[in-house]
C-alpha cells in the first residue's frame, strides 16, 4: 500500500496539491477511495471562503496544512477541504468525488442508493457518503478518523484539468483536476 500523506506534502499551492491528490487514497473511518476529482482555492481569487479573510466559519482554512476544513453547502450538504500552504495563507482543495472501494454497504445506506457511480460523484454525496460533518472540521487529515494514501505516480499522466464548476467567480481558472476517464466524475471534462 502505498505511503501516509503527512502535513509537508500539503505544503505546495492549492492547484498543485489538487492535481497530486488525483488517484490518493481517501478513507474516512475505514470508508472511501480514489479520489478522482479535485478543485483548488486560494486565498487571492474571489472564489475562494478566504479571499475576503479570516471568519468564524473558515478559521481552518487559515490553519496549518493538512487539516480538514469541513462546511456547510447550500443548507443540506457538509463538503470537505484539505488545507494546503503554509499557516496563515488561506488555501485548500475540494474534495469533488471518489472511485468508492471500501465501505461500500455504508456508503450505499447512507446514500439511500445501490448505484456505485453516483455514490461519491460531486462533494455533497461524497459528503454524505463518507459521514462528514461538523466533528470532522479541523482534524489532522494524517491521524484517524482520516485516512490518506498517495496517488500511483503512474497515474499522474492520466490527470485532466478545465474550470471549476458551480461557482460564479473565477470559474474559468483551470483548477479543477481529474481522473481522465472515470465513471465516479461529478461532471465530464
């Protein structure tokens, strides 16, 4: 199996981060599995929770890199963040969908659906499909109930990128990163 992610390997900017994360290894309490979608927010553009500051909602954002920053979307869904950067910059990566490959009954109740595909396709199922909520906002993402693995290095060629989506500022920043070719996207490239 491949190595444990650790705080040093969040410390790059957030597209890089986003684009190495493609093919990682996500488990959350034993659930999860290749994260094959990926989106990065700074600090410097609009569309980013920091670009106006530090707040009570995205305090973790602003912490130090490879915590959890975990928020509330759209009043129904909980979305997880990785932190990148160094402390006190503001920059993260959305987790925007999983290959599920471990927990897959629990994902399938907690989604309330049999079809693999859609388990974890967009960052509010894969909230829901993971369990992710507010206990989970600013924990280390290198100790339980988190788990992540690096990617295969062979993988890297196989990662795709184009704008972000579902945002309206900065949408055309290519910085949203995939899996060329996996079912799991929450939208093709």
């Amino acid at each position: 199996m491949s190595r444990q992610l650790k705080a040093n390997d969040f410390l790059g900017n957030a597209p890089d981060v986003a684009r190495s994360l493609i093919g990682a290894t996500l488990l959350v309490g034993g659930v999860g599995g290749l994260i094959v979608e990926t989106e990065a927010y700074d600090q410097g553009e609009p569309a980013s929770h920091t670009h106006r500051g530090r707040t009570p909602r995205n305090t973790a954002m602003f912490g130090p890199p490879g915590h959890a920053y975990v928020y509330f979307s759209y009043g129904m869904h909980w979305c997880l963040n990785f932190v990148c950067r160094e402390a006190g910059h503001g920059a993260g990566v959305l987790i925007r969908a999983v290959a599920p490959q471990h927990g897959l009954e629990v994902m399938r109740q907690r989604r309330g659906l049999q079809d693999e595909r859609l388990l974890c396709a967009g960052p509010g199922r894969l909230g829901q499909a993971l369990g992710i909520g507010p206990q989970h906002y600013g924990l280390p993402l290198d100790r339980a109930p988190f788990e992540v693995r690096a990617a295969d290095a062979a993988l890297a060629e196989q990662v795709v990128s184009g704008p972000r989506i579902g945002i309206r500022h900065a949408a055309d920043l290519p910085w949203r990163f995939g899996l060329r070719g996996s079912p799991c996207l929450s939208r093709r490239f």
